[in-house]
C-alpha cells in the first residue's frame, strides 16, 4: 500500500513516478523497501495515465454511495416506528 501511496504522493506533486522516486519516498518513511514491489508497481503504472484513472476511480465511487444511502435509511425508520405503535397499544389494553 505505502508503495501506491508514493506513487499517488509523486504523481501529486507532479514529479515522475519512477523506480528511484518511490523507493526514495518509501524509504523516507523508514519503511524497508521491497525492490520486487517497486518494480513490479512501476511495470504496471507502464502506460497509465494516473489522472485519467483518479478521475473515473472517483467519479464511479461516489455515485453508488450518493444513491443508495437514503433509500436504506427510509427502510429503517418505518419498522421502527411500527413497533413503537405496536408497543403502545399492548400497554394500553393492559392497563385498561
């Protein structure tokens, strides 16, 4: 993760994410760098244009999360209430 997160960090701050520039940020941290993991992220950055995808990343998390929340929450509230009724009267006719 601390490898994606330099990445992110260099991307950011507009510099080149290269094999050198996230061991370095990595490295800042005084986490041990994994020069597998680096080489590995950096193949796979090969030909990706980060801000292109932190864009759609983005734009695709937020519209489920916007749509979804109130509609599970008005579910919520009405059994609620329902019982509260239901409670209400048991008591009542209890006590006449």
């Amino acid at each position: 993760m601390e490898y994606i997160y330099a990445a992110l960090l260099l991307h950011k701050l507009e510099k080149e994410v290269t094999e050198d520039a996230v061991k370095s940020v990595v490295a800042a941290t005084g986490v041990t760098v994994d020069e597998a993991k680096v080489k590995s992220m950096i193949a796979s950055l090969k030909d990706v244009d980060i801000a292109s995808e932190l864009a759609n990343a983005s734009l695709v998390s937020a519209a489920p999360t916007s749509g979804s929340a109130p509609a599970a929450e008005k579910k919520e509230e009405k059994p609620k209430e329902e019982k509260k009724e239901a409670a209400a009267e048991g008591l009542s006719s209890l006590f006449g």
